[in-house]
C-alpha cells in the first residue's frame, strides 16, 4: 500500500511538471494545424504545398534543436548536483549553437523549389512550397531559441511560462493566418506565403517573451543568463554540441521517415498527399501529449540521475511510461469512433475532392491507432535515455529502426505489392515498434537493471 500510495504521488507529481509542457507543445502544434486548416478551406493545392513545405522546415527544425533538447537533461542534472554555474553555461551555448544552426539553413529554404521537384513533387507544388520556405525560414533561428529557453525553463520546472507564451503566440497565428491567407481586412491575399508570415512572427512573439521573462522574473535572476552573452564558452560549447548532436539526427531519422512517406504519398496523388497530411496534424496533436510526458521524465530522471538516486530514476521512468500508455487508449478509442468528424475540420465540404479526402484520411486515422502504441513508446525511451545523458546509441538505433526498415517497408508495401498510402502507413508502423523495442531494452537493460539493483 505504501509503494502504491508512493507511486500515485509520483504520477501526480509528475503530472503536475507535464501538463504546462504538453500543452506548450499542443499549443505549439496549432500553429500547423491552424496554417493546415485554412489552407485546406482556400483550396487542395495550396494544402498540399504547405504539408511539403512544413514537413521540410521540420526536418531542419528537428535537426538543429537537439542542442536544445539535450540541454534539459544537462540543465535538470546541474541542478541535482547544485551546480547553477553550469547551469548558466550549457544554456547559453545552447543558444550560440541554435542561431549558428538556424542562420546556416536559410540558403536550403532559398532553393527548396528544385531540391523538392528533384524529389519528385510536381513542379507547380514545389513552387508554392519555395514561396512558404523563403518567408518561413527567417523563422529558424527564433524557432530554435524558444526550444533553448523551453528546455532551460523546464528543467527548471517552470514550466507554465512556456505554456502561455505558446498560447500567446498561437493567438497571434491565428489572427495573421486569417488576415494574409484570404486577403481580410484589406490586407493582400497571399495564401501559403501569408501562413509563413504567420508562422514568423509568432516565432519571434514566442521567443521575445521567454527572454524577457528568463531575464528579468526574480527567480531567475540568479543564473545571469544574458549577462555577457557574447562571450564564448568553448569548454561548455563542445559539451552541449557532443551531446546535442545525436539527438538532431535521432530526430532526423524519425522525422525524416514521416517526410519520406510524405514524398512518396506525394507520388501516389494530391488527394492521397492531402489526406495523409491531415492525418498526420491529427495523429501528431495526440503525439504531443507523450512528448510534454518523456519531457517531464527528462528532468525528473536527470535529477535524479545528478542526484545519484537510482530509485527516483526508476519510479520517473515507470511511472512515465504508465501515464503514456493510458492515454494510447484513450487516442485509439478517438481515432477509431470519430475519424470522419475530425477530418471533416480540415476541409471545406463544397470541394469537389473533400469526400475522397475524408474517405483516404478515415483510412489512414484507422491505422495510426495502430502505430499510436509503438510511437508513445519510442518517444517515452528517448525521453528516459536523454534524462541519463545516453544519446548516441539511440541514435544509431533510430537510424536503424527508421531508414533501413522503415522506409524500405513502407516503399515496398505501397508500390511493388501496390497497396499504396495504407502500405506507406504499415511501413511507418514497423519502423516505429522496432525502435521502441531496441530504445526500451536498452533503457532497461542498461540504467533500469542499475536501478534495480541500488534498490
């Protein structure tokens, strides 16, 4: 009874770290669905432009925010040592190694247009595409500090600051998708190029108010985040890029897989690219909750990590994992007794194409509650290992799992054995339960077996 009572205060604990993360991430995931939804109410085209567009700032956003992501567990574990110095280091650093990201990636969003006709993608989309890409790719670098200042406060467990400033910023997107899109209120109609406006300056919203807020709130005074920022740490630099590194290809190699199927959807129709790009808003809006989650078990775990308390790392990880995997329930339930409905959001119904949208995208909705279960794993893994500073094996993990078994399934599946978008979509399932099988054994065969043994 102790133990479960022990374990329920956890959970609530934990709980209580998670839920301004998730809905900073849920609040943060708007931002996509809202430039989705209204692009899909001016017309399929433009639709199917942004889902290239977006998938192909993601990748690179992805890529780049390891640095950030890997600093919580650095940040979280400085903190269970006492050490607010480093604190201060490793987050400045950080942030050098997000704007030095973000300003090299601009020429990619300059020339995305040929790289996507390259790829494959009919040459009219890869123009809207590039039209996106040249206005959202000033988005990087303030994109990339709102990941560093999140990953700070969160170890620090401040988190419902990051909770408002997203929710602030998808208000603002929201507003400017609604003026620039369709031409309101006297502003010109610039479609996809008015949602990357949007999308821009509410990166810029976002991050001006995580710094004013790191710099000046009296608690956190103390660390003097901004205080010389423009004095290099190399000491600090290369700790935060060796460990930030494998974790922007661990990202790559996940997101990369989600936009290989995009590309290849692309190859079987603009319908098909559509539909699959509206079911994967739906299916990432239920992701996001097992990310605010494994983020939550970063700090929890890492703390105890610095601490030296293996039985707080193990209760965190098991703990997490529970509260992820109940909601895998609750998200197959929705996926499987109203995908029609949700979809319908996306679309407006006047459309020639939106019942053979809402057909495909009913679908795939039904198969991503398959591959819901493998997806919360996996991430939850990720989040366990980074608490614990281990990233480069799950790197290669992830490689293995995504790139030399899930895209080659996923391409066989749909076209040698021509199932087409289901096939692409079983593929991104196999790709998925091979990582999360490989991530939590090595999790729990590695610091869960230690944990259990200190107990």
């Amino acid at each position: 009874m102790q133990a479960r009572n022990a374990y329920v205060a956890g959970a609530r604990s934990l709980l209580g770290l998670a839920l301004p993360l998730i809905g900073s991430h849920l609040a943060q995931m708007i931002l996509h669905v809202t430039d989705t939804v209204m692009l899909g109410w001016y017309g399929v085209d433009d639709l199917a432009a942004v889902v290239l567009g977006a998938s192909t700032f993601f990748v690179l956003f992805i890529l780049g925010s390891g640095f950030a992501i890997g600093v919580m567990g650095m940040v979280a574990a400085a903190l269970g040592r006492g050490d607010e110095v480093q604190v201060r280091r490793d987050t400045r650093m950080a942030m050098w190694l997000s704007i030095l990201f973000g300003a090299a990636v601009v020429p990619v969003f300059w020339l995305s247009g040929p790289i996507l006709v390259m790829l494959g993608q009919k040459p009219h989309l890869a123009e809207l595409a590039q039209g996106y890409l040249r206005i959202a790719g000033f988005g990087m670098v303030p994109a990339l500090l709102v990941m560093s200042l999140k990953s700070y406060l969160s170890a620090l467990e401040r988190a419902p600051v990051v909770l408002w400033a997203t929710l602030a910023g998808a208000l603002l997107n929201g507003l400017v998708n609604w003026t620039l899109i369709f031409g309101h209120w006297g502003a010109p109609e610039m479609g996809v190029r008015g949602a990357a406006v949007a999308t821009t300056a509410t990166q810029v919203l976002s991050v001006a108010v995580l710094i004013v807020y790191a710099a000046w709130v009296p608690g956190l005074r103390r660390f003097h985040l901004f205080q010389r920022f423009w004095r290099p740490d190399w000491e600090a630099f290369g700790q935060v890029f060796r460990l930030g590194w494998p974790i922007g290809l661990t990202g790559l190699a996940e997101s990369g897989l989600f936009v290989a199927a995009a590309l290849m959807m692309g190859w079987v129709g603009t319908v098909e690219l559509a539909a699959h790009g509206i079911a994967m808003e739906i299916t990432a809006v239920a992701f996001m909750v097992h990310l605010g989650l494994s983020n939550a078990v970063t700090v929890r775990v890492g703390r105890a990590h610095g601490t030296g308390d293996a039985a707080a790392l193990r209760a965190a990880s098991i703990i997490g994992m529970g509260l992820s995997m109940g909601f895998v329930a609750v998200a197959v339930a929705v996926f499987l007794l109203v995908p029609a409905p949700i979809i319908g959001l996306f679309l407006d119904r006047t459309q020639e194409s939106t019942a053979a949208i809402v057909a495909f995208g009913t679908l795939l909705l039904g198969m991503a509650a398959l591959f819901q279960l493998f997806d919360a794993a996996q991430v939850m893994a990720l989040g366990m290992l980074r608490g614990v500073q281990d990233t480069r094996v799950p790197m290669w993990i992830a490689t293995f799992s995504y790139w030399l078994i899930g895209i080659p399934v996923s391409y066989v599946l749909a076209f040698p054995l021509e199932l087409g978008g289901a096939g692409l979509w079983l593929g991104l399932t196999v790709g998925l339960a091979v990582a999360a099988a490989l991530l939590l054994g090595r999790f729990w065969r590695g610091w869960g077996a230690r944990a259990v043994a200190a107990a």
